[in-house]
C-alpha cells in the first residue's frame, strides 16, 4: 500500500535554471554565498551544499519563505518562476492531482522555518499536530521500501520481527539516509510550532527504524555510513528533546547518551558536541548541576573541532547556567564572557544545522535562565523581555517558553501586574503549544501572584489560568 501511494508521486525534474545561475561555483561555495546573503536581510538559514543539489536535482520544487526572501534578495527582479521553482500552489498538500503526496522538500528546509505550505498544514492553514509523525513514519516507510532495505524497514516497524536474517539483508543508500535525515527536520519542524507533549510516542518510530538501519552494516560506502550515523544521532537527540521538553527526563537521557554513544563510534565531533548541549541542559533541569558542568566543558572540548563560533557559545552558556545552579557567580559570569566572546564572531560556514534555532532571542534567554538561578530577578526579566521581544513568530514554541520566563521572573521581581500581562500571552500561545516545561513554569508563576491577587490585572489572569487549567484536566 505504502509503495503505490509513491509510485503517484510526480516525479522530480531538474531545476536547470537554478543550475545555471549558480555558475562556476561549487554547491558549497553557493551555500556559503546563500548564507552570506541571508545575513544581510536578517534571515536564517543553514544552506549547505547537499540542500543546493536538493533544489538543483528538483527535490525541493519550492523553497520554505525563509529560503524565498534569500533568493529573491540575491536575484532582484526574479521570480520564484524565474529562478526554476514550482508554484507554491502546486505543492501544496491538497493541491497535488491525484491525491499524490506531499512533496518533502517543499517548505521544510534546513532553515525549520515552518511556512504555511509546508506538508503539516491543511488548506485552512492549520497544523495537523496529531498525524504528521505519523506521516513522517510513512514517509520513512516508504523510502525504505523504494530503496532496497525492506526487510530491514518492516522489521523496524513492527511489520517482521526483532531480527533480520543476515542472508535477506540489503545495502543502504542515499534514499534511506536521506529519510533519516528527513526524519530530524520534520520532528523540529513540529516541535517549533507545538512543543514536545504528544509527539514524543510517536516519534520514536523512525528513531527505532533509523538504528534498525544501522544496526543493519549493509552500507558499502563510507560517506552513506557517515551520514546514517549522524542522521541517527541527530535523530536519537530530537527524540530525546522530546522527552525531556515534555518532563520524561529518564527517557530523555537514554536516548542523548544512545546519540553520544553514535558519535563516538563514528568519531563525529559535531554529533558529540550536540550530544553534550543536551546531556548539559537535561542535567541543569535535573538539578544535577555539577554535571551540567562537566558535560558542558566536554562538549566545548568536542566542538573545538568542529570550528563552529556559535556552538562554543552555546556550550559556554549551558556551562554558565551550570555554575549559576551552584551558586557560583563568579564562574557563571566567566563563562557568560566566553559566551559573547564567541557569539560577538557570527554565524559562520561550519554552523551544525540544528543550531538554526540559537540566535539573539535564545541567547537572551539563556542570561536570563543563568540570573534567575542566582536569584536576580529584574536582570533576569531585563534578559527574558530582549529574548520575548526579539523572537520571530513563526517560532511558536519558543515563544511562549520565553514569554512564560518572563512572566516568572517579573513576578519574583515586583511586578505582579506586568507577570500577568506576559502570563496572559502564554495561556493565549498554550492553544497551539503543549510543552510540560512552559505549562510548568506558567502553574509555578501563578502559584506566585496569587498573594497579589487584590491586583485587577493577577485577578483577570489567575482566573483565566484556573479556568483553563480546569478545562484540560
């Protein structure tokens, strides 16, 4: 069934005219050119040079927004047509004849900006949180089938059992690689827009699928090895986003040492670093402050490898929000110095890709986190209002968790009816978002105002907070 829903889909053309305007350059030299230009228009994107041969092979018809305004703004006077692109129209997921499926590079580029075209939204513009893992898990499903693994893929997904026989295994490919991979930008995609609570089951799916690959040994070529192995430590890293966003920190840590685990077997420094941010962050909301710490220098020690500016800055700040856990002022500020040191250098060529989300907004909530640990709260809102006031939209999730920093710090600080005002947002954004981390900080905020409740606006807002509390449980 899975194999002829993607035999209607439309197959993919070259996008020759894209090709030709790249020129002499190599797919990593316009990849670097393409960031370049996504800077200057303040625009985020993590453009490398597999994405260019995405669009250039005609897998991607049509660029996220994101993507577009990059393009436009290197080609004035162009349009998307102009460029070799497809009509948004004609990708989007009801509009396809046929009832063909969506196409996966339309709108879920590397930049996880989600535009309203990209495959989770119906036509009404509304995200369908409860079936796109699901989808995604088909996608996977059928990528597998299509490309030569299938025993492999119905064992992973419960179609077979716990094994393969060695004698019925098939290589791995590019298809399946890329599915995996696929599989990350969709699950942060959704995590954006709706925060962890209720994708968590679900994405688990391809994880098991992804190191049921691995786990395989029938990729021939060492790059295909590579990218699996990093595709699935990324993977294993979303999933464990997942469970820690959404306060099951046990499964949380599983799967982030199962991804440090990945990428010392692969020796990749990236994966490493990665895998220690979030050992780090988990480890600091555990209480284990110690360790976030430690785990937070060693991922530093990783990153150093990696050349990345931005993610030693990251480090820096889980290592800062660590000493702040221990009450240790002067190693916190030591460390936030580091932080901006290596911000102040920008974003650069070796940036990881899942780093799209750490810029300004998350940098100041981070020297948020870091002062509200160490009890100093109006600095602590001063950082929380930068990163609420700096965040794009379309960031849904971490929106609200910004906003919901805000509100808590405000209320420790002396203003009740400010923390009620950012509080009232948050219960407006929590119709779209489900994240255990935001709801909690949002049930400790109001526990705090309650004393201030004489105030008209602690009032309106604590009542709105228990109404809706009511109504969910």
């Amino acid at each position: 069934m899975a194999s002829s829903r993607a035999s209607r889909a439309r197959p993919a053309h070259p996008n020759l005219v894209f090709r030709r305007l790249r020129g002499s350059r190599s797919p990593g030299e316009f990849a670097t050119a393409v960031r370049r230009a996504a800077r200057e228009i303040g625009e985020q994107v993590s453009c490398d040079a597999r994405y260019i041969g995405r669009v250039e092979s005609g897998e991607i018809r049509c660029p996220n927004y994101a993507y577009e305004r990059v393009f436009l703004h290197m080609f004035p006077g162009r349009s998307l047509a102009d460029l070799g692109f497809a009509a948004r129209e004609e990708v989007r997921g009801r509009g396809r004849p046929g009832g063909a499926p969506p196409d996966p590079g339309a709108g879920t580029g590397p930049a996880g900006v989600p535009p309203p075209c990209c495959p989770c939204t119906t036509a009404g513009g509304r995200c369908r949180t409860d079936s796109e893992i699901d989808e995604e898990s088909d996608v996977l499903r059928r990528a597998f089938m299509t490309g030569g693994s299938a025993t492999v893929a119905a064992a992973s997904f419960g179609f077979g059992g716990d094994s393969v026989p060695a004698q019925r295994r098939r290589r791995v490919g590019e298809g399946e690689v890329r599915a995996v991979e696929d599989a990350v930008r969709r699950i942060r995609l959704l995590d954006d827009r709706h925060g962890a609570d209720g994708l968590y089951a679900r994405a688990a799916q391809p994880l098991h699928a992804a190191y049921a690959l691995l786990d395989s040994g029938t990729a021939t070529r060492s790059a295909v090895t590579d990218r699996l192995h990093a595709g699935a430590g990324e993977l294993a890293l979303s999933v464990g986003w997942l469970a820690h966003d959404s306060g099951r920190f046990e499964d949380a840590r599983s799967h982030y040492a199962e991804a440090l685990a990945t990428a010392r077997v692969a020796g990749d420094p990236a994966l490493e670093a990665h895998a220690f941010c979030n050992t780090s962050f988990l480890a600091r909301d555990a209480g284990r402050h110690r360790e976030a710490v430690r785990t937070a220098q060693a991922g530093q020690q990783a990153a150093r490898r990696v050349g990345s500016a931005r993610l030693l800055s990251l480090l820096a700040l889980r290592e800062a929000g660590g000493w702040a856990g221990l009450g240790d002022r002067a190693g916190c500020e030591q460390a936030l110095g580091r932080a901006h040191d290596h911000f102040a250098r920008g974003a650069g060529a070796r940036d990881p890709e899942w780093m799209s989300f750490f810029a300004e907004p998350e940098a100041e909530a981070l020297q948020a986190q870091c002062w509200a640990a160490l009890g100093q709260w109006p600095r602590a809102a001063r950082h929380a209002r930068r990163a609420a006031a700096l965040q794009d939209h379309r960031f849904t999730r971490n929106l609200a968790l910004y906003r919901a920093e805000l509100a808590a710090d405000l209320a420790r600080a002396g203003a009740p009816d400010e923390a009620a005002a950012a509080g009232e947002q948050v219960l407006v954004l929590l119709g779209d978002v489900r994240s255990a981390r935001i709801s909690g900080m949002l049930a400790d905020t109001a526990s705090v105002l309650r004393s201030h409740r004489s105030v008209p606006e602690v009032a309106g807002f604590l009542d709105r907070y228990e109404g809706t509390s009511a109504r969910r449980a």
